[in-house]
C-alpha cells in the first residue's frame, strides 16, 4: 500500500513510520475500532522497514524497553511479534563511578526482585520493533500507508493542513501529526523552534563478546569524559554505548581491535573480564533538545520531533511511546463525541499539558546526572550513588520512574502481563 492519491481528505495525517510514529498510528486506529467510531488515517514514510533476515546478526541500534513501555507494545500487538533473539530481558543493573568499583561505596545497583518486578526492563533491537509495528499498521483498515514519497510542503487552513508530495500528489487532514524525528520536517514547517544542547561528546556503539557472562545485568560506569555501559543481548554478547568526548571517540574508532578491547575493559574495569568487539564500531553526536511547543494550529509533535534526550537512561523510545500512547488516548476519548475535530485545541493541549512536564523532569535530570558524574565534580556524584543505594525509599522511587511505574501513565501503559 504504498502509492499516493491526489486530493484525499484525512481526519490525521501522520509524518514519520519509526517506531513512535507506528506506535501512535497502531493505538489510534484500535482505540477508535473499539468504540466503533473509525476515522481516516494516512501515514507517511519516505523509507518502510526492510525484511530481516532470521540469522541475521543483532542491529546495533538496541533500545531499553521500560515495563511501560512493553505494555504499549503489547497493546499494539508488537510485542509477542518480536523474535525472542532480538529481545533480551535484564533483572539488575549496577551503576558506579570511577573511582570505585561494582557492588563497592561509590555505587548503585537495582535489582527488579527488590521492587516486586520480574524485570527491570528489555534490550531490544529497534529494527525488530519498526518491522513488527509496520505490519500491524498495514493491516489497519482505517489507515492508509503512503511511502516512498516525500512531503516537500505544508501550508496551513482554517479547517486543515495540506501536504504536498515530491510526486505533486497532495492530501488534506484536519490533524498533522510529526512524528519524524529530532530533525523534524514537520516542525521546522510550522516554525516550531527547537532549543538544542550539543555536549560536544559522541556516543560509540557496537557488540562485545565477555569472558564472564552478563548475568542479565546492565553495566555502567561514569567516568570522567562520560558514562560507559554495556546492555545485555540474547545472544549473550552486549550492546556497548560508550560517551566521550569527540576527540576521545575519533581516537578509539581509529584504534586497532586488540587495544580497543583493552581499552574497553580497562574502562569497565574488567568487570565481565576480557573484552571483544564482535562488529565494526560506529559514533553518533550526544545532545539534548527541547521544541518550543507540542502543539499549535492542527498539528502536534511527538517523539524525537519534540525532544531529544541523552542516552545515559535509554529514555528516548519510552518517552516518545509515551507521547504516542497519550495523544491517542485523548484523540479516542474526543471521537466520541459529536462532530469531533481532531484538530481541537483544548484536546491538543491536554495532550501537551500531560506530557511537556514529565519530558523536560526527564531532560533536566539527564542533564544533571550527566554534568554531576562525568565532570570535576565526579566525586561527588559517586559518594550520592553509594547513599542513594542505601536509603531503600529513595532508591525505589529511581526505579519506579525509570520502569515507567513513578508517573501517571495511559491506559496502554498501564496493562501488563508478568
């Protein structure tokens, strides 16, 4: 389903296939099937998800999937979809500083029975995700998918906004929603700014294969140009994210293989022992950012498109499931009234009011943990962990918000199979 018509009318028109942009698609088409009130949904991706194949190796792109965020995923249908190599559960997680060790006074660790959980979160590859929650979009027959075909305008009316496609084709919805990630078209379209933070400092990812096993615990450490951690994969190897520095980053991708695995378990000071690079070894820049709104005359932001999160907590795809999630809930509740106008301005600011404050909480707090343990003042970042592990109020408090259980969640959120 992938060709454009000219002059079709949408209720929402959705700008962005990745896994948040789905996930919204996914949850507004089913919301509105249920109450029997179906509208009509375009969605916009110039490049769908390819077919991987089954004993193709783990793309390094990996997300940590918080509990809420998997029960999203299974409301969607995404998540028993997922093959169980490209998903990997963790039970612990052990964070500690430079100048202490695993399990020592400068560090934290949490473990999922300590709170009731059977797991503190999943390591799961984000190809998987896309490819699931595209299936189940296709199959939607309130949605109409439009790819291979790029939006090169979009103007405004009183009633609807119009996009423009690279084939001259157009289309009209009442609602555009920009799902399309921290270099959002959609947004510079409406002139949405967008303050951005660059720490100057790049993230290097690959696969490490350890002499001890991972003991399906995630791995971090703060040292003094950023943190280091290791996720646990299905195949018992780790997704390495390493933050550092540019100049730091440009030395280690340079580097030949047998220094870099000394350098890399010397950074983790052995704690899974000996360290090998499986893959080839990539770097993204690190920053932060912020649109100045989320929502506007008929359109809204979600996802990357509304912010952009450091790493360090493997925030990004929750929150953005969460935006997902939230939009549709009150989109749903809306079509049940007469004459509903998806394009409503109090509906879109209910949405913007409920999670604006809980994304820039999360912004702020990856910011300061970021400066607190990577800058000169480490030190005392380290001596805040090794307290915080034992003040158990406090402690579970971390937990619940970095499982999505510290914050008032949507309904899709919320249902959970153990």
């Amino acid at each position: 389903m992938s060709t454009a018509a000219t002059a079709v009318d949408f209720d929402i028109a959705i700008v962005g296939g990745g896994i948040v942009g789905l996930a919204f698609a996914r949850l507004l088409a089913a919301g509105l099937e249920q109450v029997g009130n179906p509208c009509r949904i375009a969605l916009l991706e110039v490049q769908p998800p390819e077919t991987v194949a089954q004993d193709a190796d783990i793309d390094l792109r990996v997300s940590a999937i918080a509990p809420a965020s998997r029960a999203i995923l299974q409301n969607m249908g995404v998540w028993d979809q997922l093959p169980v190599a490209r998903v990997s559960p963790y039970e612990r997680m052990c964070v500690w500083q430079a100048e202490g060790t695993a399990g020592g006074a400068k560090s934290i660790s949490f473990d999922a029975a300590e709170f009731g959980e059977a797991w503190l979160g999943h390591i799961v590859e984000n190809r998987a995700m896309r490819l699931a929650a595209w299936k189940k979009v296709e199959g939607a027959t309130s949605v109409k998918v439009i790819s291979g075909l790029k939006p090169v305008s979009l103007s405004e009316a009183t009633d609807h906004c119009c996009i423009t496609l690279e084939d001259s084709s157009s289309l009209h919805a009442r609602l555009v929603v920009g799902a399309d990630s921290s270099r959002s078209w959609v947004r510079e379209q409406l002139g949405v700014s967008f303050r951005e933070h660059l720490y100057e400092q790049s993230a290097i990812v690959a696969h490490i294969a350890s002499e001890r096993p991972h003991a399906a615990t995630a791995w971090q450490r703060f040292l003094p140009g950023g943190p280091v951690a290791l996720l646990p994969l299905a195949d018992g190897r780790s997704s390495l994210v390493w933050s550092c520095p540019d100049t730091q980053a440009k030395e280690l991708l340079e580097m030949d293989g047998t220094d870099f695995n000394v350098e890399l378990a010397a950074a983790l000071d052995h704690v899974l022992g000996s360290l090998e690079c499986t893959t080839q070894r990539v770097s993204f820049p690190l920053g932060s950012g912020h649109a100045a709104r989320y929502t506007g005359r008929r359109f809204a932001l979600i996802g990357d498109a509304a912010h952009r999160v450091h790493p360090l907590a493997g925030q990004g795809v929750n929150l953005g499931l969460l935006d997902a999630a939230v939009l549709a809930e009150e989109l749903v509740a809306h079509f049940a009234l007469p004459a509903a106008d998806p394009g409503d301005p109090l509906v879109l600011r209910r949405y913007e009011r409920a999670r604006k404050g809980d994304t820039m909480l999360t912004l702020g707090a990856m910011d300061a943990i970021n400066h607190l343990f990577a800058g000169p003042c480490g030190g005392i970042g380290g001596l805040g962990l090794g307290v915080v592990d034992k003040l158990p109020l406090v402690k579970a408090r971390f937990a619940a918000y970095a499982m999505g259980r510290g914050r008032s969640l949507p309904a899709a959120a919320r249902l959970i199979d153990p």
